[in-house]
C-alpha cells in the first residue's frame, strides 16, 4: 500500500469527496463536507446550530480565506503543491486542540467571519450580496481613491469569482478587505501591485504612480490647505522603498524593503495615509505588544469590539425606549381612571 504525508492524503480525500476523479486540483465546493463537519462538531461554534443562514455564511467566508490565502494562482484550482506549501493541515489540527474558535485565526476564526460579513452588509444596502463601485466607495467612510476602486471592481487584483459583470460578490469581497487591511502579506502585495501596474509589465512605474496619486493629491491638499505636489512624493517612495532603478518599483522591491503598505496607502488610501502620519502612541504601542499577530488579526479584534459594544449600546437604549413606552401606558390608564372616578369632570 502506497504511503501518502498527511497533507496528501487529505488532498485526496478531499478530492475524492467531490468526485473530482482525475482532475489534480480542489474547488470551492471540495471544502464543503469539512467545512461542514467542523460547524457541526465544534464547541466554539455551538450556537450556530439555530442559525442555519448564519451557517451558509460562514462556510462560504472560511471556504473563501482558504482559497485566497491557499490558491496562490487564483485560478479556483488548488493544486496539491499549494495545498502542502500552506498552514491548513496544521491549523485544521489546531481544531481538536482549541475549544475557543476564536483563537484559531486562520480560516476559522468566528469573530473574524463576523467582522466580514458586518462590512459587507454596510456596503450592501439592497442586501443582495453583491455591490458596484458606488457601494465599494463608501467603504472606510470613502478612503480609496475612484480610480484604485475602478481597478479592483475591474477584477485587477485578483479575477472575481462572481458572475455578475461589474459587481463584486460576497467571496470577491472577503478577498478584498483582508488585502486592503494587511498589506503586509505577500498575497496583499501581489493583489495591490497588480491594480496599480496599468500595462502589467512587472514595474510600478512613475506615469503609473501619478495617475493613481492626482486624486490622492486633490483629497491631501483639501484636507491641509497646502499644496501636495507630485514630485515631491516620489521621491519620498524613492527615498522609502530605495528601488534598484528610481521611480520603477518591482514587487521585488517592494518585498525587500516592507514597505508595501506605506507605499500603496500613500498612493490610494486617504484614512490609512494620515493614520500613519500621525504616528499614534496607542497603535504603535499595539503593533510592538503583539508581534504574533498580523494587521489583519488585530483590525478584526478591534473591528469585533467596536461592533459588540455597538450592539450592546443598541440593545440597551432598545430596553430604555421599550420602558419609557411602559411608563407612558401607565400614565395614559392612571390618567383615564382619574376621569372616570372624578365626579368634577362629569
């Protein structure tokens, strides 16, 4: 009998499940009986149980972090060879160890899934899981630039998985706000180089970089009163990210200096841009204290926080309407019982 590593064996098993037969790769849909079985037999995700669309939802955004962070190709075929490069089988282990989903960040992670899911509704004002450019502007309160928005909903970052033409699916978007978040992941770099290299050439070139940065530069000077000229700020990327040949910045480049996520939130991302400059104490503070952690695991923590106590707000002046309300009623029927017994008012 032939002996397979544990990654291979799942890889077959997995494939076997979906009745792939001779095709060499995973879809989507080879995930669902797994992905199934871990709702079914975790702890952590116990309460799921009365929620069967928040189930759907679920395996559909952990299907799709598999596949984003797994599928390096982004072609929706997950070759075995990617399959054994990743963490899953290791982070699959982690399942029968750690009783608190939420722990397991990768793939997994509830809390994670719910911060997804909740921006996602934001944007989604007709809620039919899908949104245009108009919806994808008002993400982070309109951050991104029109013309970087035009390229992702172009599917320049990375193909949609929807097929509806111009319009971003659910899965489309799981992918989008984890490269958006943490830009320091190869995978982030890979997606944001992608929509900013017009002529798909390999260099970030200067003409490149002024096309995208001319509305970043209207947005800087509304907000400072000050001029922002062009030039200034390449060279500033020059000077950041030190590229073999000036003003044409490889992946390469932008891999061995780190700076990718200074780089493209110069470029397109106003909030994230002027977060940085302001140097906040708190979040510095936040990034040196949890070194095991990436920029997506701590914005989710913070995201999660803010939507639990936003909840929690909402539920208390909830009740205190609802009391007021009992209040008035007794009024209203101390009030007619007064008129009925007060001989003066007859």
């Amino acid at each position: 009998m032939q002996k397979f590593d544990p990654p291979t064996r799942l890889f077959k098993l997995l494939k076997s499940e979906t009745g792939l037969g001779g095709q060499q790769y995973l879809t989507r849909e080879s995930f669902t009986p797994l992905v199934e079985e871990v709702v079914r037999r975790h702890p952590g995700l116990e309460f799921l149980k009365s929620h069967p669309e928040f189930q759907a939802r679920y395996s559909q955004t952990v299907k799709a972090r598999i596949f984003y962070k797994v599928n390096r190709a982004a072609n929706e075929q997950l070759t075995l060879g990617e399959f054994k490069r990743s963490n899953f089988c290791q982070v699959l282990g982690l399942l029968d160890e750690e009783d608190d989903i939420n722990k397991i960040h990768d793939y997994f992670s509830y809390e994670h899934f719910y911060v997804i899911y909740c921006k996602f509704w934001e944007l989604d004002e007709d809620h039919d899981f899908e949104i245009d450019n108009k919806d994808l502007m008002r993400y982070d309160d309109f951050a991104l630039t029109t013309k970087v928005i035009d390229r992702v909903m172009e599917g320049c970052g990375r193909p949609f998985v929807s097929r509806t033409p111009g319009r971003m699916g659910y899965e489309d978007f799981v992918v989008f706000l984890m490269s958006e978040v943490d830009k320091t992941s190869d995978i982030s770099l890979e997606y944001w180089f992608r929509c900013l290299d017009l002529d798909g050439d390999g260099v970030i070139a200067a003409y490149e970089l002024e096309y995208f940065f001319s509305e970043q530069a209207q947005r800087l000077q509304q907000l400072s009163q000050e001029e922002v000229l062009y030039t200034d700020v390449l060279c500033q990327l020059n000077d950041m990210v030190k590229p073999k040949r000036e003003s044409c910045f490889t992946k390469k480049d932008l891999r061995n200096t780190k700076m990718a996520t200074q780089f493209f939130n110069i470029i397109f991302n106003l909030s994230r841009h002027v977060i940085a400059e302001q140097r906040d104490p708190i979040l510095i503070h936040q990034v040196h204290s949890t070194p095991e952690l990436c920029d997506w695991d701590r914005y989710a923590i913070n995201e999660y926080i803010k939507l639990a106590e936003s909840e929690i707000n909402e539920s208390e002046a909830f009740d205190q309407a609802n009391e007021e309300l009992d209040w008035d009623a007794k009024e209203i029927d101390v009030n007619e019982d007064m008129d009925d017994g007060n001989p003066l008012l007859d």
